[in-house]
C-alpha cells in the first residue's frame, strides 16, 4: 500500500498501486518495461493547489524511431543524468550524461543523438549528446530563460522547444543545420506532425492547459480540447494521424482523491476516450512506432508506489 500525500490537502490518502490493473480497464493488456530495483526513474512533479492536480509535464522517456532502444532520466547518487537501454535487454542501462540535473529528452529520428534540457539555477539549457557513444555534449540554447521539452521535427532538421520568460511560455525551434532560432507562438510542450504543423498545450482562463494544433505555415490555429476543470499535457499524433494521445486529470467518485490517466481523442476532437483508470498516477505517455501499443509511466504494480514505463496495447 502506498500513502499519497497531496500537497495543500487536510487529509491523506491510502491507495493501493500496487495492483497492475483496475476492472475498469478489462482487455487491456499491461507490460513493465522498468524495474525500480535497477532503474530508478526521475519522480514527477505532482503536487495539489487545494482545488486541482499540477504536475510537470516534460517527456522522461522516449522510445527510439525504430523502437528498438528507450532513453530515460534516472536518477543516480542524487543527481539526474541520460540513460539509454535496449528493448530487448532487461538489465544494462547505458549512461549517456555524466553532469546531473537533467529535466527531459528527445531522441533524433535516426536514433544517433538525443537532445535534453539542463536545470541550470535558475535557468534551464538545451543540449544534445550522442546517444551511442562518447559524453561529449553540446550546448544549444543560452540566456536568461528556461529551455526545455524538446522534440525534433520528423525530418530531425529542427529541434521544437518550449521556453519560458517569467510567467510567459513560447514555442520555438532550433535548426540544426545552420543554428537558426525561430519563435512561433504562445504555448509549451511542442509535437511536430509533420513539415508544417505541430500540437501544443496552451493555458486558459481557468489555468487549465487546452490541446491546440498550429500550422506555423499557414499561420492558423484550432483548438482540439478544452474543459473548464481539466488539464490536457504531453499531446502527440499516433502514427496513423487519427488520434491524438495526452495525459488528464481524472476525479474519482467516493472521495478518492483525484489523479492522472492516460486518454485518447479523434483529431477532430470528438470520441474521448480514458484509457487507464488506476489510481495510481498514470502519465507522460508515449506511441509506439507502429501506433499498436502505448508507452507510459506509472506507478502501478509497485507497493510504494515508485515510478516505473509501462506498456499497452492500443485497439480503438
């Protein structure tokens, strides 16, 4: 049994995450790809404002194009570097950075490089590193701001970024090619679709976060989902272009007190779907390359409730 405390709450909770699955997710079928014992995954950041669930919502995992490699930031000696492991291999993670405080990552198409942001106090930088060999890393972004969530475009020419100047969030991107910086529009965590559109979250008048899509070369933009008492973090494309993939929050009945879970919606914004009802923290989730499965972290299957990725299958 593990006790989760909500920051601001009167009252705690007991909530057994140690269960793999709940009833109400029949027919799914769950996979750990993680054990905490051997790699121990950087803690979200979820705290409670005593109205609603807040939580950081940068990627803390990727899956390589291929599908054949995960990275991750684990946490070693109290210090958060890159680590990188095969699929097929159940021990024997490769640390890919050695200098700590890494938030989030991105693997570039090819799978040769991954780009990830640095908390430097009190900014954070975007640097890449390769993701084979060698520690040498490169900085990208500089200044008095904070970079980070990074996602390269399909074609891995640019890397989309979200940066943040007091209580502004901005979308920009970094070619690769020629160092060019380019800023977009409002919004934080980036997710090209392809050569001319991204998804974003964007935060409205009731400080929920809405999944927008922009197309950067039209200049136009639609809202896809918005709630007045929901947030909707981490959108990305499956790989078919029919649903949209995002973590929300989720209020429980009985006064089980509220979480995240893992949730699908149509392009156009219709047929949302829950996919995950453990009462555990369910998020950050992730499509495979071959759009069949979903990847994401939770705390399910562990009784003190640590963090571990996790597989599904996807047959909407």
């Amino acid at each position: 049994m593990a006790t989760v405390i909500l920051a601001g709450c009167e009252t705690m909770a007991t909530i057994d995450t140690s269960q793999t699955f709940v009833p109400e997710e029949g027919g799914i079928t769950f996979e750990k790809i993680t054990n905490e014992e051997n790699e121990q995954l950087i803690v979200p950041n979820i705290t409670y404002d005593g109205q609603r669930l807040r939580w950081w919502a940068n990627p803390y995992f990727v899956i390589s194009k291929d599908g054949s490699r995960y990275a991750y930031v684990g946490s070693h000696n109290q210090r958060s570097n890159i680590f990188v492991k095969s699929m097929s291999a159940r021990t024997g993670s490769q640390q890919r950075t050695f200098s700590g405080n890494a938030q989030d990552l991105a693997f570039s198409p090819d799978g040769q490089t991954l780009c990830f942001s640095q908390y430097n106090a009190p900014y954070s930088t975007l640097y890449m590193t390769s993701a084979v060999q060698g520690s040498v890393m490169q900085q990208v972004t500089s200044g008095s701001v904070r970079d980070y969530a990074p996602n390269y475009s399909p074609d891995g020419k640019l890397i989309f970024f979200s940066r943040a100047e007091g209580d502004h969030y901005s979308i920009w991107s970094y070619n690769v090619d020629n160092g060019i910086f380019s800023n977009y529009c409002y919004g934080l965590s980036p997710c090209p679709i392809n050569g001319e559109e991204f998804l974003c979250s964007r935060m409205n008048s009731h400080n929920n976060y809405e999944i927008w899509r922009v197309n950067y070369v039209k200049g136009s933009e639609s809202i896809i989902l918005s709630q007045e008492n929901r947030s909707f973090t981490t959108a990305s494309m499956s790989p078919d272009g029919k649903w949209i993939l995002f973590a929300a929050n989720t209020t429980r009945k009985s006064g089980v007190p509220e979480n995240i879970d893992i949730y699908v919606v149509r392009t156009d914004g219709s047929q949302l779907t829950q996919l995950t009802y453990h009462h555990g923290h369910d998020l950050s989730p992730v499509w495979a390359p071959d759009g069949k499965s979903i990847y994401f972290l939770s705390q399910r299957g562990s009784e003190k409730g640590l963090y571990n990725i996790w597989k599904m299958n996807f047959n909407l």
